[in-house]
C-alpha cells in the first residue's frame, strides 16, 4: 500500500484522555465512525486469509471490548512493541511487487504492522470483533493501514507512524474502509463525520 512505511513521530501517549475516558463517559454521539455497508476487501487481504486462514476468522467475546486500564496499557505496549520490531520496507522493495500482506518477522510495511499487532492483542484475549484492519487516507493523500480497536470509550488507532493511541477522530486521515466487526473477511464502507463528504474511493 503506498505511503504506508513507517515514519515514527514524536510519542505522545493520550494518557491523561483515555484516563478520563475510563473513568468517565464514553465517546461522544458525533464521534462514532459510521458504517454504511459491505464493500470490496483489499486483494491483499484476500490473499492473506487464503494463506493464514487461522488469521481470518472470527473469535473472542462481546464487541465493542472493554476497555479498562489493563486494556489501555495492552493497546500502547503492543504498539510500541510491534514499531520497534519491525523494519520498514515497502512490498516493493522486500518482495519486488505490490499488495503482499502478511505476519512480519522483521521487516513489513503497514498493513503487516496492522496485522501483528492484531495477533498479538488476540493473543491477549481480544475479540476478533474489536481489532479492526483498516484504510485511510493518509496526511499526504496516500492509501495507509491502521489497526482500530473498537472500545466501549471509543474505537482507538495503532499506526505504525506513532507510538501514540489515539481516538480515530483525533488523528489527521481520511477513514476509507474497515474489516466487519462480524466477519473478518468481510469488509465495510465508512464514513467520517469531520468531512462533509463520504468517503467513496478507496485506495488500493
């Protein structure tokens, strides 16, 4: 996916807000990312169920996660795990082609960033249903992968750009696209209430 190596900004972990969020009320009405029905799933994806079939089905409890302080802390150690982990390098570069999503050992870009760390939260006991692969715009225009955690305080963005979680109205992309919460191979459209359009193209 072009535009998605990783460039790591200054961490700034919302502490204070999600800290808040816990012990408070939950996001507000208008900050819901809405979902507006099925859509076609990234080739890549498609190709990385048929070769991690495991990957792609759906497990685990009650969607959105509850999300406690141990949850928080889950969500920023394994984002900051996973950057540090992994290398960046384009599919282009490390493969000689586009779109290959797969689990990275130590080099990957994006959507291989998303879909460790997706591993890895399920290994904590993560729903399925609550580890979203997602498409965005990025801040320059270009297709990128975040990994949403839907939360009952909000759904929450791992990027590879940042060690910071942040609410997904917090950052500065243009939400596309996003894995079913019932259905892992199945993919919806959505759309972003900051932008007076919805989103209808969709990066590869």
């Amino acid at each position: 996916m072009a535009g998605c190596v990783r460039w790591l900004a200054v961490a700034s972990v919302f502490c204070a807000m999600v800290g808040a969020s816990v012990g408070g009320a939950s996001a507000e009405p208008n900050m819901t990312m809405r979902v507006s029905g099925s859509t076609s799933a990234p080739i890549g994806h498609t190709e990385f169920c048929q070769n991690f079939q495991d990957e792609c089905a759906p497990s685990g409890g009650k969607v959105p996660f509850l999300l406690t302080e141990a949850g928080w802390r889950e969500l920023i150690d394994v984002n900051r795990s996973v950057n540090r982990a992994i290398s960046p390098v384009t599919d282009l570069e490390f493969y000689h082609r586009d779109e290959v999503w797969t689990l990275p050992t130590a080099y990957g870009d994006c959507e291989d960033y998303v879909l460790l760390k997706r591993r890895e939260l399920i290994r904590r006991g993560w729903p399925t249903g609550s580890l979203l692969v997602t498409v965005v715009f990025d801040e320059v225009g270009q297709g990128h992968a975040v990994l949403l955690a839907v939360t009952s305080r909000g759904e929450l963005v791992l990027d590879n750009k940042t060690d910071a979680v942040r609410p997904w109205h917090e950052t500065v992309y243009r939400f596309v696209k996003r894995q079913s919460e019932t259905d892992p191979r199945r993919w919806v459209s959505v759309g972003d209430p900051r932008w007076t359009t919805q989103n209808t193209a969709a990066p590869r």
